[in-house]
C-alpha cells in the first residue's frame, strides 16, 4: 500500500489542500506497508473463522426474498478508483433504483432477514472480500457512492489518498445514522450537508494522527460499539 508519486496522482488530488496530508502519509510509507500486510493476514484468519457464518446468512437470505445474496454496490476507493463493495443483502433486490442511496431506519426496502442481520451489523462481513482484494483496509474512510464523492470539497479529497476502510472514527461516532436522517424531507441532500461534513471531519483528522497503534484502536472501539 505505498503512495503513488505525487505527479502520479490523479489531476483533480493534487491541489495545496490534498498536500499536507500527503506529505504527512509519505513519512509513513513504512507503517501503510505493515497495514496493508495485516489487512491480508487477518482477513485470511476471519474469512476461515467466519464461513459457517457466511453460509448460513446465504441461505436466510435466499430463502428469505428473491435476489443475490450480495449487494454489489459501486463506490470509490483510493486514488478515486471505483470498485463493487461485498454486502451481504438486506433490502429487496435493486433497492437503489426505487430510492434513495441512503438508508433510513424505518425503511421499507429492508426485508425480514435484513433487519435481523443489520442490527448484527452482520452485513458488513462482505467486505473482508473487498480487503483482501485491497479494494478496502480494515480502518478508513467509508467509501461513498460516486454521487456524493463528486459533491467532496478540495479538503475532503484528501482522504482518497487511502484506501477506503470497513470501519473509521466516523462509523462509531455515526453509527446511528439512519436514526439522524429519519426526519428529512430530501434524504439526500440532508446526507451531504449535514451528515457527510461531520463524518469527514473525522476522517481528516484521522489521517492527521494516522498509525497502526491508532487504527488497532479503532477496531476495537468498533467492536465494543457493535456489542
């Protein structure tokens, strides 16, 4: 996971608000290696540690409503790149099309099985596909939709400098989220000029203070905040 050279990066992330915290991660090229080296070992641990669970979400899930046992939505990671995030499905099958991309609590698109998994927060299990692949990182920003990565500011770009991550500070702070948009008349636009500036202001600061000790931290917190 070493940084690409600045001249390297795409056009629209090298401006002087990407800069710092660029130049604050290129110190780290040690520590981004190691964190990439345990996103493969310790996904390869919980992906045999977690097939039963697996199979047994895949068949609730199929014998529960008609669709894929994977949601495979588009979202962007590091360096912009686009990718099909690991969910496992808990609405009814193309959920996005008859709605908003955001999710509210009393949602009428989750389906049985769904509401027992995401209150398990089961759904995200996925995802350690997405990291071993390298798509994702166990800590760092949530990855957005495109719809709302192109309504970033300069300063939010930054955080694309990484992988995107299964957990961050933002998660745990936001964990309630779909509680918070429950009352909003457009969800979407409530999302990005509420919700979105406050989860990102985490997520820089996180980038400021990154290191492993840090991130061991976060998942843990993570953890405590599921159970």
């Amino acid at each position: 996971m070493m940084l690409r050279r600045w001249e390297d990066l795409p056009q629209e992330m090298r401006t002087e608000e990407v800069r710092p915290y660029y130049d604050l991660l290129r110190k780290k090229q040690g520590s981004l290696l190691c964190k990439r080296l345990f996103d493969i070992l310790a996904s390869l641990v919980l992906l045999v540690l977690l097939s039963p669970v697996f199979l047994v979400l895949a068949i609730a899930i199929k014998l529960d409503s008609h669709g894929p046992v994977f949601y495979r939505q588009v979202r962007v990671t590091q360096y912009g790149r686009e990718f099909r995030i690991f969910k496992f499905r808990t609405m009814v099958q193309n959920a996005d099309r008859i709605g908003s991309q955001v999710t509210v609590s009393g949602d009428s698109r989750i389906t049985r099985v769904g509401k027992v998994i995401r209150s398990c927060r089961l759904d995200e299990i996925g995802q350690l596909l997405n990291v071993l692949g390298g798509s994702m990182s166990f800590v760092g920003t949530r990855p957005e939709v495109p719809k709302y990565v192109a309504r970033y500011t300069p300063e939010m770009v930054a955080t694309l400098l990484l992988p995107a991550g299964v957990t961050s500070e933002a998660s745990i702070r936001y964990k309630d989220e779909a509680e918070l948009l429950d009352k909003a008349e457009d969800v979407d636009e409530t999302y990005v000029r509420q919700v979105l500036p406050g989860k990102m202001a985490y997520n820089l600061a996180s980038i400021r203070r990154f290191g492993l000790g840090q991130e061991l931290l976060t998942m843990l917190r993570t953890v405590k905040a599921v159970l």
